[in-house]
C-alpha cells in the first residue's frame, strides 16, 4: 500500500490511532523497506468487522510493520497482544510507541515470522493480522502454520492483506470467507476458522 503523505520529520511517516482508549494518537513510524501500513480507512472497516469480538480477545500481529494493528487492537480493548517482525528498526518503533501509550499488554519480538509459527504455541489467539511483504509468498505458509501448529482458537478470526483475490490464496479449508473488500490493489479479507472436529471413535 502506498505510503501516508504525512510525515512529522524526515525519514518517518505518521499513523493515527481511529478508535479506543488512545483514539486520534498520533504516532511515527519508520520509513523501512516493504512496511505498507493499513490505511485509516481500511482499519476502520476491519475493526467494525470484528466489533465486539476484540475486546478481551488475545491478538497476534504476525508482520507487525509500523504496528498500526497491533496498537489499533490493544486500544479497543484486546487483552493482550504480540506483534512479531524481522525488521530490527519496526520492532524499535513499535517498543517506543508502547512506551509513549503507557501499554503494558503487549509483547513486541524481533523474529522470522515463519520460524516463529514453526515452533511450539505458548498461548492461542482469538484474532491475528497477516499483513505480509507482498511478492514474497510469505501469507499461505504463514497460514498453513497457525492452522497446523495450533495457534488459533476454535473460532479464532484471521485478517488477511494480500495482492491475490481472496479466493485464489489456497487457506486453510475449515477458515470461512466472513467478509472481503479490495482498496486499490490490496485485497484484505476477513476469516473465521470452524474447528476440526476429531474422528469419533469407533
């Protein structure tokens, strides 16, 4: 996505807080290669899709960027957070940013998003943002790792931003197309995962 026009001083862009306990915050972000922050405008549509299910939900940002859903979802009253990114000046941003909102929730890590997925879940999350680098082919495995690994809650909701139509991405079958809109060439869609029922016992 392109980046915001606004910028508070060189080298940094600028991202609003639209809704919660830190609405119309104004917080700086780096200008880091590949970090495409999601526009006002499609956040605001992504948070009145899963109103009231954020609040007390446990959230994971799996390419976190500028952090502008991590710290959207800790305002409207996730429980807790955990935003991951590879990239060493996004992870720094974002710890600034939680130490200028006074936000003790969330849990900010500088890691390979992938290998993370690949390890052993110490919590499940109810929603998670998957707002990969484009052309990377970083969103299905992701994905097929969250499913397969065991990170999701039963009905956990998954936030998808990605070049493709929704239905050409390949993601877990038992994930439910709950809602999609497409911004320029971004196509963010919204998924609800339906539990795999075990095989009853003969």
């Amino acid at each position: 996505m392109a980046k915001p026009k606004n910028t508070s001083h060189s080298g940094a862009g600028q991202l609003r807080i639209i809704g919660g306990e830190w609405r119309s915050r104004k917080l700086d972000f780096p200008h880091v290669e590949g970090l495409r922050p999601t526009p006002d405008r499609v956040r605001e549509t992504l948070f009145n899709w899963l109103a009231p299910d954020i609040i007390g939900a446990k959230v994971l940002d799996v390419f976190a960027g500028s952090g502008a859903l991590f710290l959207e979802a800790l305002s409207r009253g996730a429980a807790k957070g955990v935003a991951l990114d590879s990239n060493r000046e996004a992870i720094s941003n974002i710890r600034e940013n939680m130490g200028i909102l006074r936000c003790t929730v969330g849990e900010v890590q500088q890691t390979d998003a992938l290998r993370y997925l690949d390890g052993t879940p110490s919590d499940t999350f109810d929603v998670v943002f998957l707002d990969p680098p484009f052309n990377k082919d970083l969103l299905k495995p992701a994905c097929d790792l969250l499913e397969q690994r065991g990170w999701l809650t039963d009905d956990a909701w998954v936030y998808t931003e990605s070049e493709n139509r929704p239905s050409e991405l390949g993601l877990p079958a038992n994930w439910r197309l709950h809602r999609e809109q497409k911004a320029g060439g971004v196509n963010y869609a919204l998924w609800q995962r339906e539990a795999v029922q075990a095989p009853s016992a003969e």
